[in-house]
C-alpha cells in the first residue's frame, strides 16, 4: 500500500466524513452517515483503493 491521497484531498475527505457522521448524531439523524468513517479512514491511511485501481494518485 503505497501511498496515493495528497494534502489537498485529505482534508477534503476528512471534511466530507465529518459532515457525513455529524448527519448520525444531528439533522436528520440517519445511520446513512456511518459512511462518512469511508473518507475520514482513507485519510487517515492516506490510501485509496479505489485511486489505486483507477491509478489515480493525487500525492506528488
């Protein structure tokens, strides 16, 4: 697992997760929003499999 999630779009996901799981505990307070742990744990590993299939890599 090589690294493939630049600065740019980990913040972005990390953005993304946390208003995903903030929808579990807050607004509409749907289990829908454990999915925001997808982004936040992508980049936290700084790893994408799916970037890594598409052989996209956002890392300089």
């Amino acid at each position: 697992m090589v690294a493939n999630i630049g600065r740019t779009d980990r913040i972005i996901r990390i953005l993304i997760g946390l208003a995903l799981i903030a929808l579990v505990f807050v607004g509409p307070r749907t289990p829908w929003g454990w999915i925001g742990l997808v982004p936040l744990l992508t980049a936290f590993i700084s790893f994408c499999p799916l970037y890594a299939l598409l052989g996209i890599r956002t890392k300089s």
